[in-house]
C-alpha cells in the first residue's frame, strides 16, 4: 500500500534529488524550454511553479527564497523582472509538459517542460 508516500525518488538521494530540481530550473528559467524525461518533468513542476509564484511578491523576501534554490544572479534577475511579471494576473498553470515520445537507447519516455506564454 502506498498511504502517505508521495513524492518521486528518481533513484536519487535526497540531495541529489534537490540539486536535479534546482538545475533543471535554472535552464528552465534561462532558455524557457528543456528536454527531459515525464518522470524528472513532473518532478520539475510543482518546484518551478513554487519559485514563480514566490518571485510574484517581488519583495525582498521573496528574492532571498528565491536565491536559495537559483544560485545563477542573471537567472534570478530574469525570473523577477521578466518571468514572474508576466504571470502576474495568471492564478496558476505556469508550465506545460510535451510528451515526445521514447529516447531510442533505453526506450525511456521523454518530454519537452516549458513555460507557458501569455496568451492575454
């Protein structure tokens, strides 16, 4: 049974599993769309849509939460002044995950994560 287990170990210890999310963020922030596996995608999500919806506040607060997970000053400069605002009336659903298919050497599902453009 799987009562209260949530969460994906993606054959990771803890650190690592937190280091994979904050890089795949980082690229996701910097160049807006990342290829990827479903599983490391739908891992990626909720800790992207997280840091969107922190870096909407735009305080001083928020920058230094922010600055915990994103360690590169140019990503962290473009999520608060460029990303963040552009979601400022959206209540949510910053990502869109693109099934591709599988990967040909071990037939393992992938996927494109990307954020989604404002179509307002």
């Amino acid at each position: 049974m799987r009562h209260l287990s949530s969460g994906r170990k993606l054959n990771r210890h803890s650190s690592s599993r937190i280091a994979l999310a904050r890089s795949q963020a980082t690229a996701l922030f910097k160049h807006g769309r990342i290829k990827t596996t479903i599983t490391k995608a739908k891992n990626l999500q909720p800790f992207v849509e997280k840091l969107i919806t922190t870096a909407r506040r735009g305080d001083l607060h928020s920058r230094r939460l922010i600055a915990r997970d994103i360690q590169d000053k140019e990503v962290q400069r473009k999520l608060m002044s460029e990303i963040a605002p552009s979601f400022a009336t959206r209540p949510g659903g910053y990502t869109r995950i693109y099934r591709l298919g599988t990967r040909r050497g071990d037939a393992v599902q992938e996927a494109f994560i990307e954020l989604v453009k404002d179509e307002g």
